[in-house]
C-alpha cells in the first residue's frame, strides 16, 4: 500500500500537477490542510481514495482531524496548528497516543521531516508550494506493507528523496 501524502499547498495546481504524475502509483492520498479545495481537485484528478482535513487557512466544515484505518494501521491525520506543531510535537506525540495511531501526519510548518518516537513514526511532508527547509517543493510517501512501515520524504523536482 503507498499512502502519499501533501500538505500545505496553497492554490499552485501547478505543482499539485506534477506531484500527480509522481504519484501514479498512489493506492491512496492525503491533503493535509491549506488549501482543502486543492484536495478536491487532487480527488477529481485520481481514480484513488483522497483523504484531507482543514488547516489555519480553510475555512468551510472539513474535519480538523481524522483518524483513519489505512492497511490496518491507525493513522492521525492533522494539519498541526491546533497542536502548536510549530514550537514542538508534544501535543502531537500525546494526542496520537490516546488515538493509539501508529502513524501521526501533519503540516502546518511547510518543514519536511520523518521522527520515529515511541513507536509512533511522525510525518510531515513539508509544503508543495512553499518549502522551508528545502530548496523545492516535498510531498512524503509511506510505504505500508502488514505492520512494517516505510515513511520517506521525495522533493518534487529532484529525482532522488531529500
């Protein structure tokens, strides 16, 4: 199963476009927030399952958050502004210990990274239009295969993984 995951893409379909045709393989995507009608328009685009969730800057009744069986893992699914990700991941740590999520994914910091802690691996696919820490547009691809899970963070325009 390859969960593919976005975040923070604020209206460039330009780059949501080319995050598609690398994502061909998606056996289901997540949005996580900023913009949520970037999401729909990745849903009408692909014949898999599109997940998403409300950020600081939709507005409308998308779920701030979703906890979702993907391949028989829990996954808490979040934009991460509510859990002030930006200073740190404790609240985000905690609260995918009570959701007993496997997986947490946010956003919101448009700074990719991958932790592993306490048996929770966090993912942030860093931001398809503005990237922080990274010279080009991120998105993430978690590679789920029964119980083992296999996050990695790819930039848009450069062949390899960061």
């Amino acid at each position: 199963m390859k969960l593919y995951v976005v975040s923070d893409t604020h209206g460039n379909r330009f780059n949501i476009d080319v995050f598609l045709k690398q994502a061909v393989d998606a056996d289901c995507i997540a949005h996580l927030g900023d913009v949520t009608t970037d999401a729909k328009y990745i849903a009408a685009k692909v014949e898999c399952p599109v997940i998403w969730v409300r950020g600081n800057c939709d507005f409308g009744l998308e779920p701030q958050e979703l906890i979702k069986d993907i391949a028989g893992i829990k996954v808490l699914i979040t934009h991460g502004h509510l859990l002030s990700v930006k200073s740190d991941i404790f609240r985000l740590l905690y609260r995918a210990q009570e959701a007993q999520a496997k997986i947490a994914l946010f956003g919101h910091t448009h700074i990719s990274m991958i932790e592993y802690i306490d048996g929770i691996y966090f993912v942030n696919p860093g931001s398809l239009s503005r990237p922080i820490n990274s010279e080009s547009p991120t998105f993430a691809c978690i590679d789920i295969e029964g119980s083992v899970i296999k996050p990695q963070i790819y930039s848009l325009y450069h062949k390899n993984k960061e």
